[in-house]
C-alpha cells in the first residue's frame, strides 16, 4: 500500500514539473520585437493590421500571436494549418502582418506577436496592440433600459408591500 502511495506521489510530481516547464516555456523572456500599431479603433466586421518586425540576428523557428496577457488564445501563425478564421498571418519569419477580422466586440483586446527560437525554450515577443472595438449607442442605451426596469420594478414591490401592511393593520 505504502508503494503504491509513493508511486501516485512520484508521477503526480513529475507531472506538474512538466507542466511547470511548459509554462514557463511559453512565457515571453522580453520584448524585442517591433509591432505597430500599438492602438487601433475598429469595428465589427473590420479588419484590422498589424505589423511584427524581428532582427535578423535572432533565429526564429515559430510564430505567435497572442490575445491578453493570459494566454486567453494563442496561436501558431506560421503553421497554416492551425489558424483561426478571423486571425490570418502574412509575410516572413522576422517581418510579418497579422489581419484580424472584428467579429464582435469580446475581440476588443491587446494582441501579442510572439516568436519561438530554435534552440530556446522561451520566446521574444512584441509591446502589443490593443484592437477597440467600442460599445455602440444601442447597447449603451439598452444597459440604462434595463437598469430602469429593475429599478421600476423593485419600485413597485415596495409599495405592494406597504398597501398590503395598510390594509392588515385596518
């Protein structure tokens, strides 16, 4: 029993060793390389461009681009068989374009170009670019509707209670 329970802790150590190293594996070591626009507005069904540029002097092997500073999505671009739809890379190994198409506003973010090393376990990556997709004056004014109605409501409630407790005390 007492083997058995050892083992379970040996492998489950091991685990999260290699799960420790693959994520510090991915993190970004510093920031390198030359992404502008640092801002753009857009909206939905825009497509917005943005451009990574790596010296020459660094030997990459893959390409990133990141959403968030969370890994939220990240994806090899220099792979183009796992892109995204609304995500499409274009250009060379150290000057790239990534098009993003606006699909809605959860696509308002900062996007990341990233870049793997042969021979690196980390990766150097760009300063970012923060895609704005604003809130339209329709959604805006449908969040105070609703606000109203609840409070038109609890409103309502209150004086329900208070006519009931009237007509209980006569």
């Amino acid at each position: 029993m007492g083997s058995h329970r050892l083992r379970v802790m040996i492998v489950s150590t091991l685990f999260y060793i290699c799960l420790l190293r693959y994520s510090l594996a991915s993190s970004c070591e510093k920031t390198v390389i030359t992404q502008h626009p640092s801002e753009v507005e857009a909206k939905e069904g825009d497509t917005v461009k943005f451009t990574c540029i790596i010296e020459e002097k660094y030997n990459v092997s893959t390409l990133f681009v990141k959403k968030d500073q969370y890994n939220v999505m990240i994806r090899n671009v220099s792979d183009y068989s796992d892109r995204e739809e609304n995500i499409v890379f274009s250009g060379t190994n150290h000057k790239f374009t990534i098009s993003v198409t606006v699909r809605n506003k959860t696509d308002s973010n900062t996007y990341y170009c990233e870049a793997g090393l042969y021979g690196q376990p980390s990766r150097i990556c760009g300063a970012g670019t923060f895609i704005k997709v604003p809130v339209t004056e329709t959604e805006s004014t449908n969040g105070y509707v609703i606000a109203a109605v609840i409070v038109g409501a609890l409103i309502l409630v209150v004086i329900v209670v208070c006519v009931y407790r009237r007509m209980r005390q006569q």
